[in-house]
C-alpha cells in the first residue's frame, strides 16, 4: 500500500502474505451398483454456495477421472481391488485441496450398470442463476413426473412428464416457468415422483 499527495508518493508499507484458503467439497459418499460401479455424491463447500464455483474434479487412486460440474458421478466398470476416492473444487483455473478420502473395495466385475434403486439427487449450483442441473436416477423404468414449485407450492414448471429408462439420469431447468418467462429470485422446490418413490428437495434462484 502507498500513500499519495499532491507532490508525489510515499514509499510501499510492509508486504503482507495472505493465504486464501479455497475449501473442498464436502461430506463426499458412496454406493456400489451392480457390482463395479461406484456412484459418488457430495456437497458444495459449506458457505460458497455463492462464489466462483465452476466445478469438481474426481480422483481415483490419486488419477483425475472427471471433471463433473455437479456433486454427482457415476464411475462406470471399475477395477477388481481396493480404490481411494476424494474430489476438489474448482475455482476458475484454481483447485482446492481434496475432500474426506474414501475407500471403496469392488470384488466383482459386475455386468448391470443399472441403478440399484431409484432416488432424486442433489442440483448444482445452488444457488444458481440462471440454470442448474437436476440429477437423478431409476432402478426400473418408469412413469415419472419432475416437477418446480415455488415457495406457495404452486407448480412453476414440468420438466419431465412421461416414462423413462432405468438408468442414471439430469435435467436442467434454466429458472422459466411454463411459459417461457423468467421466474424471480426466491426458494424454489423440485420434486420427482413415480408409482412408488416421492421426493421434493430445496433449491435457490439468486438473482
């Protein structure tokens, strides 16, 4: 820092170092399916909801695998063995440091890729604006309808409204109601429901 007058500039004060610190995900899980596919969740750093998050990176045995922009990821046909997971946050062109390291073991070279049950992830960003991505996924196909409500429970839009394959699925609602037009910034819910599974999460449109 210098101080300026009207004839001239003071000499540079003190430098100071300040280490900013970009913080991991957070509370990163794990499910085996189908006997060699590892399906990993996690969740955005606890107060930066709001920064520059761009997106994840994932680490098998200390090797990036995928650089997936929502906190979800599905790593297909994985080796016989013991294996380490962790992920990062991406911050632009910089990475954090890894989330908790968990240990998954496959012993079997399992054939069914498909989901072992059927359950409505996480969105990311959120908050967003103007777009997140929903994830989700069906152990079975199935009639299903995915759905945003506002904070009223009035139906803004509907995503999905017919039947889909089992498998590992997104959607992305970029904050329109069925019209077309911007919605406005405020609490916002998804909900995805079939013959035998409900589920409604929290979302934020921040604009």
């Amino acid at each position: 820092v210098t101080a300026v007058y009207s004839d001239g500039e003071s000499e540079p004060s003190n430098s100071e170092l300040v280490n900013i610190v970009l913080a991991p995900p957070e509370n990163l899980t794990y499910q085996v399916n189908g006997g060699n596919v590892v399906i990993l969740e996690w969740d955005t750093p606890s107060g930066y909801e709001t920064r520059n998050i761009t997106g994840f990176r994932v680490y098998r045995d200390n090797e990036m695998i995928a650089e997936p922009v929502v906190g979800f990821f599905a790593d297909l046909d994985v080796p016989a063995g013991l294996h380490y997971y962790y992920a990062t946050t991406l911050y632009g062109d910089y990475e954090s440091g890894s989330s908790n390291i968990i240990e998954v073991e496959i012993t079997s070279a399992g054939n069914d890729l498909l989901p072992m049950e059927t359950s409505l992830g996480v969105n990311f960003p959120n908050p967003f604006n103007p777009r997140t991505t929903i994830n989700f996924q069906l152990s079975t196909e199935s009639e299903i309808e995915l759905s945003i409500f506002n904070i009223k429970g009035e139906k803004v839009k509907t995503l999905i409204d017919g039947k889909l394959s089992a498998n590992f699925h997104s959607i992305e609602w970029n904050g329109t109601d069925e019209y077309g037009k911007s919605v406005s910034s405020g609490i916002y819910f998804y909900k995805m429901k079939t013959a035998r599974f409900v589920s409604t999460k929290k979302m934020i449109l921040m604009k």
